[in-house]
C-alpha cells in the first residue's frame, strides 16, 4: 500500500520533532486532604453546672489542606501548603476572619541547603512544645486549657483579647534546616522573623525573632526553641515564649517532658508537662499532667497565688491508618483567684475551682 505524500511529510515532520532534544518538563503535583473530627463533650465547671455539646477536632483538628510541590532538578523543589480550620460540628470557618487561618506558605527547597518558608505558619515555641504533648494541643485533655489570655497573666497582659503570638505568627519567613545538615544525623531546627508591619495589636501584628533547634537519635529526642514578640501594647518590653523538652522511648511507651515559660514585663507563666503515650497494635493509651504556675504583677495586680493543675487520660483505637475511635478524660483544678477552665463548659466558674471534662469521638483522615 503507498502513502500518500502529504501524508507522508507528516509522519516525517512528527518523528524528528520525537527526535529533537527538548527540556525536561519540571515534576508537580498538587493534592487535597484533611481531616474531619467530632466528638461530643460533656464539661462541669464548679459553680455553673455541667454542659453538653458536640465539638470539632478533639483527637486532630478537623481541617482542609491544599498543598504542592514542583521538583526543580538538581535537589531544588518549591511548594505551597493552604491549611483551612473547619468547624465540623457546624460547617463553619474555625478561624473567623482568617479562611486559612492554619496555615499559607510558599516555599522553596534544597536537600543540601534546607527550606526558606514564607507566609503564616506555627511559631518555633508551639512546634517545640506541641511535639511533647500526649494529646497534640487538642481536646478536654490539651495542654492549651492552661495556655490562655482570659486570666491575668503575662499574655493578656502583652496581647490583651487579641490575637497572640503563642502558636502561630502572620507575615514570617522561616529558614528551616534540611535534614542532617553537614552530617550531623538527627540535627533539626529553623530560624523565624516577622516584621512588626506597624504592630497593631487589634490587627494581630507582632514583630517577631523566633529560634528552634533539636536533636533525634534512635528511641530519644531533646530540643529547646524560644520566640520574642512585640506590638502596639508591649510598652514595657518584650514578650518572650522558651520552650525546652526531651523524650524517650522505653519499649512500647514514650515518655515525654517539657518546659515553657511566658514573660511579659513583670508577670510570669511556667508550665511543667510530663507525659506518656503507650502503643499496643491498634491501640494506644495517653497520659498527661501539667501545671501552671503564675508570678509576679500585672498593673497594681499580684498573681503569684493563682495557679493550677491539670491530668488527663486518653484512648485511641485506629480502625485503619485512617480512621479512628476515641475517649478522653480530664480536670483541672485552679488555686487563688484562677479559672482555667476546659473548653465548651457553662461560663463563671468560681474562682480556685475545678474543671471537669470527658468526650468520645470519630476521626477520619482523607
């Protein structure tokens, strides 16, 4: 059979263009995943009764993640990470005003050089911390229950009600390391600033100089990180956050411990966390306590009698890698004038009083 000549020219063109050298295409990918978390929740602060609700996120928090990457050659990848906080319970916006209120960042990356991250994104203070809490921030058992600006403190005194610089900042640049950087296995951390940007308060704007650095060997781990902060309101100084933990895997249980500190002027917050998460098969067990400790004045305020503590026990049962079943227990007990209390309770606890808590849920990952 011949073929025709046009047609022939065709096939002709179309194989040396086959032939021709043409610049590899850079790799990309984008994907969609999250989480969806509810449980329902019963709290009893003394003084004001029990409640009953349904919440978002006690085991993970329910979120939406949009995220990417482009392989550049040679080592060199950049990416973006879009993290939206979720409300499931209500199908709301978990973080108000702020859409992605978790997480936007855009970022370039070198296997020998490490990452230059820009955008919102988690404070070296709260990664430090977080890493050692049993119960990942979240929950009747978090340890955020003792990390709050209502009392009087040396957050509120720094932040007032407004946005504060505790877990995640606005407007950062992060230059993280990469792994085991010159050799040094196991060695990780990363360096933040943010400019202050005027430092409106009200408008959440800080000018911050964050530090993290760890080290992970087999079965242990140790890492210290501390972040300063100033805005509108810090007129009498700076607000400083240092965080320093370790852990240590004993058989089938890991043991965790850490350290925090805020300090604002004259007033201080220590927490003290020791905790414990034990594995067998599809099950793990979860323990915590941790304590507040406050000193010093806020204005014309002493505050060094107002402290409290905290335990909490927990149960996971991951029915795949997945999903999972929870339940998790807590209290808190406050001393002096304090009212730390667990979160979705009726409002007025008694000052010095307690704080009880417990919930069951389901968590799924896609």
């Amino acid at each position: 059979m011949q073929i025709p000549s046009h047609v022939r020219h065709r096939l002709a063109l179309l194989a040396l263009c086959a032939a021709a050298p043409w610049p590899a295409a850079a790799q990309s990918s984008v994907s969609i995943s999250g989480i969806l978390d509810l449980a329902v929740r019963n709290v009893s602060n003394e003084g004001v009764g029990s409640m009953k609700s349904m919440v978002s996120g006690s085991n993970s928090t329910s979120r939406l993640i949009i995220s990417g990457r482009e392989d550049l050659g040679n080592g060199l990848s950049a990416g973006f990470h879009l993290e939206h906080g979720i409300l499931a319970d209500t199908g709301a916006t978990a973080g108000g005003a702020k859409f992605w209120d978790r997480r936007t960042t855009v970022s370039l990356s070198s296997k020998t050089l490490g990452e230059l991250r820009l955008g919102r994104d988690f404070v070296p203070s709260y990664t430090n911390w977080s890493r050692y809490d049993p119960f990942a921030y979240v929950g009747v058992a978090r340890t955020a229950n003792l990390v709050s600006a209502t009392p009087q403190g040396p957050i509120r005194a720094a932040f007032g009600s407004n946005a504060n610089t505790t877990v995640r900042s606005d407007n950062a640049l992060q230059l993280l390391l990469p792994a085991n950087p010159g050799g040094l296995v196991g060695l990780e951390g990363g360096l933040m600033l943010a400019p202050g940007e005027g430092g409106a308060v009200a408008s959440g704007l800080a000018k911050l100089v964050g530090l993290r650095l760890g080290y992970a060997g087999k079965g242990f781990g140790v890492s210290a990180a501390s972040t300063t902060s100033d805005n509108s309101q810090t007129t009498a100084g700076k607000f400083r956050d240092t965080v320093v933990g370790g852990q240590v895997d004993v058989a089938n249980v890991r043991l965790s411990g850490a350290w925090r500190e805020f300090k604002y002027a004259t007033s201080k917050q220590t927490l003290l966390l020791i905790g414990a998460t034990a594995t067998f098969g599809l099950h793990e067990v979860k323990a915590s306590w941790t304590q507040a400790n406050l000193s010093g004045r806020v204005g014309t305020t002493a505050v060094d009698a107002n402290d409290a503590s905290q335990w909490g026990l927990g149960y996971v049962y991951n029915l795949s890698k997945r999903s999972a079943l929870y339940a998790s227990v807590a209290q808190i007990q406050n001393d002096g004038a304090q009212r730390f209390v667990i979160s979705d309770g009726a409002a007025g606890i008694v000052a010095g009083g307690s704080s009880r808590g417990y919930e069951a849920g389901l968590r799924h990952r896609f």
